[in-house]
C-alpha cells in the first residue's frame, strides 16, 4: 500500500485477512520525501499486488518503475480538479492509462475514471468500525449542538452557506466549527457578519475525531460540489449521529440514503431542525451497515486483488 488518504489505506490494511502479508509505505509532504524518498521506498518495495492512494507523483512512480498489478485509487482532487491542470493533470491521465485496475472512492469520480481506463470501478470507502462507534445520544436540548465538521472551503463545502442556514435558526442552535480549513478565516468573518455566535475548536488528530462527534447532537458535513458521502459525514453517522451532508440523487449508489439534493440554506435549515428526530440517522445508519463497513468493503477489495493476482 503507498501512501493514505482519508485514512482509507490505512483501513483497508487493518481489515484485510490475517493471510496478507502486508507493507504499508507513507511519505510526509516534505520534499525529499515526497519525491526521491517516496520513489526509493516503491523501488525497494516487493509484492504480489501494489495499491497507490491518489493518482498523482506516487501512483506514477509505481507505474514507471514497473510494478505491476498496481491499483490506482483516486479519492477526489485528483480525477476531480488537477486532471484539467497542465502539468499535474498529465500525471493523473497517465496513472488512470497505465493502472491495472482503477478504484474511486466515490461516484462522482467514475464517469471522467472510465473516460481513461474501463477498468475504473466505484470502491466505498471502510469506516473504521472499532475506532468510530455509536457512543449514546442524550435528547437534544432547548438549543441543538451542531458541529461543522468538514473544512472550511466554500467552494467544495459549501461553508458558507452553512451559516447562511444556521442564520436562520440561530435560536434553535448552538454551533461548532473546527479551525481548519482554506476558508476558516473568511468563514468565522461571516459569522460575526452574521451575529453567529460560533464555538471555535482546535483541529485534533483523526482519532480524536469521534469525541467531537460525540459532543455534538448533529453533524453537518460536505453541501458543495460533488454530491458524495465523504469520511466526515460516514465517521459522524457511525459515531451515532444524525449527519448533515449534500448527496445527489444523479448516484443511483445513494438511492437508499435518506438525505437528497440538499442545496439553499433553507433547505440545509430544514434538515438541522429535522434531525432532532432520531430517524433520519437510523435510515444513514443502515445504510452505512450495508455499504460501508470494512467487512463489506474487504470482501470487493480482496476479490479484486485475486482477480489480478
């Protein structure tokens, strides 16, 4: 396995069979690491299969050093943003050409994945079951605790109509946002713009994640482009709480996910006050049971690497 994305890899190993001998070989975004490190690790590495997270420098090293099969998985900003760029987006092309099989990690990658390679097929992305878990949900109170828990980016999260909706219920609210973000700064300007007042938390390590899940009575992840369940949403729904997040009916694969085509600030409104009922996360709940739980997924991934194999 090279390199990680939204902790995906690093799932996916922990889940696999106790007969995989497994290898997982990480970089920091440091120069040397990403480029000549990265590269002497791959080179040095031997396995039956080779798993690259992200189609750019590190899937393409693996593909220019011959190591074969290799899986490419692409996991957004990739297939998504950088492949209409000049110089990364020939990186990305030649990785979805010269992968033996191509997984995306949601839909709305597929159809431009297809394009390069008919291989490309949708992998949902494991929720690590052990590490986020229902914990109990008290009632709401008088105001309900709502966490902001994606990045700060109004274009590809949609934050600022976030609080554009939070506006309109300020008095049923209490709203949370972790500092994180391209856009944070412009964000929590928006807020005060807005008279919101808005608890600011410190960002914590991926694990640390489910307590600031648990603290909240609902969870709003992505409402920009894209229309796919990303990790924040899956980990919050997995942590037991109802869950927020802009999911396009155009995915025949989210038929059966409760929520659709969130979009306007009131229809995000809507969808908070509503989540006070226990539901709406019942209904994502299930269907995180059925499609992304690591049981589920290890079975599709381990065929796959059969097949190649």
């Amino acid at each position: 396995m090279v390199n990680d994305c939204a902790n995906v890899g690093t799932t996916l190993l922990k889940y696999l069979p106790l007969n995989f001998e497994k290898q997982h070989i990480k970089r920091t975004r440091q120069f040397w690491d990403k480029t000549f490190g990265i590269a002497y690790k791959i080179f040095k590495a031997k396995g039956d299969v080779y798993h690259a997270n992200y189609l750019l420098q590190d899937c393409y090293i693996a593909a220019r050093l011959g190591k074969h099969p290799l899986v490419g998985h692409a996991h957004g900003t990739d297939v998504r943003e950088s492949i209409g760029r000049f110089f990364l987006g020939r990186i990305v092309k030649h990785n979805l050409k010269n992968c033996d099989k191509v997984l995306v990690s949601t839909p709305n990658l597929l159809e431009k994945a297809l394009e390069y390679n008919d291989s490309s097929e949708y992998l949902p992305n494991p929720v690590d079951t052990e590490l986020f878990y229902p914990n109990g949900r008290n009632e709401p109170e008088e105001k309900l605790k709502v966490l902001i828990a994606a990045g700060s980016h109004w274009r590809i999260k949609g934050t600022d109509k976030i609080l554009y909706a939070a506006k309109k219920v300020q008095s049923e609210v209490d709203l949370s946002i972790i500092r994180y973000g391209i856009d944070i700064n412009r964000t929590l300007k928006l807020a005060d713009d807005l008279g919101l007042n808005v608890t600011v938390l410190p960002p914590v390590s991926h694990s640390e994640m489910r307590d600031y899940y648990w603290n909240a009575d609902t969870v709003i992840g992505s409402i920009g482009i894209g229309g796919s369940l990303g990790m924040v949403a899956l980990e919050a729904i997995a942590c037991g709480r109802p869950t927020v997040v802009h999911v396009s009916s155009r995915f025949s694969e989210y038929n059966e996910f409760p929520l659709h085509d969130l979009s306007t600030p009131e229809e995000i409104a809507e969808a908070l006050i509503s989540s006070r009922e226990m539901r709406l996360w019942e209904k994502e709940y299930n269907y995180l049971k059925q499609h992304h739980t690591p049981q589920v997924v290890i079975e599709r991934l381990v065929e796959t690497y059969n097949c190649l194999v």
